[in-house]
C-alpha cells in the first residue's frame, strides 16, 4: 500500500427533486456529466497534477454542459440576462480568487483562477472583472451563448408565478432552480482545493450575489483543514458563512469533515436555508451532505472507482 492518497468530489447542485419528473434517460445525462467530470478532473490527479487543476477543470466540465446552473445553461436574472459568479481556493497558499456578475466569460471558474494567479487582488466584479479578462486574453462571448430553452421556460414559468402569489414564495421544480457546480480536490502532495460555479438563482435581480463567489460561504481551502463548496439558497449560506465554518469546526474543534459539514448544515436550516456540501480533508476523507431531497453530486478517490448519486 504505498499509493498516495487523492480524490475529488464534484456536485452539480442541491434542491428540491420530485422523483417522479425524472425519468431514466434524464438521470443518466446528468450521472454520465458528473461522471465526466470526475473523469477529466481524476486524470490530473492520478498523473501527480495539482488539486487545484484538477477542480478548475472538473468545475470547466460542468460549465461547459448545458444542463447545469453555471457557464452555459445559467439561469436568468430578472432582466433576461445572465450573471455569473465563481470562486477558486488554493489551500496550500490560501490565495483565492472570484469573479461576480460577468455576463460574457464562457467559463467563469478559469476568470476567478487568473484573478488569483494574475491580480493582487481576491474578486474582481461585473465591467471590471470583463476588462481583466480582455487584458489577459480571455475571449468574451456573446449573452447568446449562456441560452438554453429549458432555462428561458422556467424563468417564464417564475415570472408568471410572481404575478400570481406574492412574489416571492414560488413552487419550483428542480430543474427551474438549480445546478450550480463544484468541485473539492485533494491531490498527491497532499494539497486541497476547491471550486464553485454558478449563474445564481433564476429571476434574481441585475447586481444580485450568492455564496458561490464568496470566500468562506460557498468555497474554502485550506490543507491544515479541509476543501468545501456549497450549494443551495447562498443567502443563507453566505451569513452561516458556511464553508469557512466547516474549517473552522476541523481547525479549532478537532471534528470530522461529516461532523463539522452536518453541523454547519444544520445551522443553515435553522436560519431556513436549504442545499449542501461537498468536502474533503487532507486524509481523503470525504463528506456529502444535503437537506434537500437530492443534489447532484460525485466522488473517486486514488482506487479508480466512480460513484455518481442523485437522491439519497
Ligand atoms: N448557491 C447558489 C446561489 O445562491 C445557488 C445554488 O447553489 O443553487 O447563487
């Protein structure tokens, strides 16, 4: 047994999935999705790559595929535009890097990896984070590009329900609300990451910013500790300040990442958030939990086996 311990998780967004909406052929999309991305992100690993490549690519996977919450098939603002956010950690150096609100940067998670890399500063914002990317040769792409007919049909599907309720509680499908993406790494060295992606909640107002851009709510990473994204309604996450939390709980507390996650999630209910997590720790060890009836989620550790899971 003288294998280095890696592995990597990956989730694809937590909530409210009714069973009965989805069929075979839907669950197997969006298992053979994350099973990509485990793929793509596991061969960095295994060859000795960083964890840090290995989410930002994992993370560019589920970016890339449209049935996702982040990169193309981002949900709409309530303007009928897309807004993107992300964030990336390094917990070998404890350098981040977020991107809020780009609307024209086909993968965000690579904008927020050369924020950190390639500016003094942590999260660049909306027009500036755009000029940043332009700088450093990124090509923007048009608003067209983030376009898909399921997402244009649950953003009518909430405006119609918002004129008819209150305008705020509205009974949603899954698929009309979520899919934001992340990955947790843990690499040969023994070096943590993690990375979150997502276009934000479906007919959030222009400027609006959730947990998965925020350093110490949606992502954290630090190998003394753990590597954490979250998913679910960021507000509550962002003032649990959920995903520091978790490290904090494995820092100064001495728990597990499953006690240390359970507990932050349960702190989250209480304030009436809903979601998951996604952690691992310098040891492998990882953790899954959710409070929601499924999130799309998967993990492989150094052995090679690929587990993909939707309910519980
Ligand atoms: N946490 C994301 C946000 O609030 C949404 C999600 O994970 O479904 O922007």
């Amino acid at each position: 047994m003288s294998k280095n311990h890696f592995g990597l998780v990956v989730h694809g967004g937590a909530g409210t999935m009714d069973r009965s909406a989805m069929t075979p052929e839907r669950e197997q999309i969006f298992r053979a999705a994350l099973e990509q991305s485990l793929k793509a992100g596991f061969a960095i690993l295994q060859r000795g790559g960083s964890s840090l490549e290995a989410v930002e690519t994992a993370v560019r996977v589920l970016e890339d595929d449209p049935h996702f919450n982040a990169g193309k098939g981002a949900v709409f603002t309530s303007a009928g535009t897309h807004q993107l956010d992300a964030s990336i950690m390094d917990g070998k150096t404890l350098k981040a890097g977020a991107v809020m609100g780009v609307e024209h940067i086909k993968n965000p998670i690579s904008l927020a990896r050369l924020v950190m890399e390639k500016s003094s500063n942590v999260a660049l914002e909306g027009a500036g984070a755009e000029a940043f990317a332009k700088e450093n040769g990124v090509a923007l792409v048009d608003q067209k590009y983030f376009f898909t007919q399921e997402r244009w049909d649950a953003w009518q599907r909430i405006k119609e329900a918002a004129k008819g309720g209150d305008g705020k509680q509205f009974i949603l499908s899954d698929q009309d609300k979520h899919g934001t993406v992340g990955a947790v790494a843990l690499d040969q060295a023994g070096n943590l990451a993690a990375a979150t992606s997502t276009g934000g909640t479906t007919n959030k107002p222009p400027g609006r910013v959730g947990d998965s851009p925020i350093i110490g709510a949606g992502t954290y990473a630090n190998d003394a500790t753990c590597a954490v994204s979250a998913t679910g309604d960021g507000e509550y996450f962002i003032r649990a300040n959920a995903a520091h939390d978790i490290s904090a709980l494995v820092e100064y507390r001495g728990l597990s990442v499953e006690e240390a996650s359970r507990t932050v999630l349960a702190k989250v209910e209480k304030l009436g958030g809903t979601g998951g997590v996604i952690v691992i720790d310098r040891k492998g060890n990882m953790a899954l939990p959710f409070n929601t009836s499924g999130m799309y989620r998967g993990h492989v550790d150094q052995n090679g086996k690929f587990v993909t899971e939707i309910y519980h």
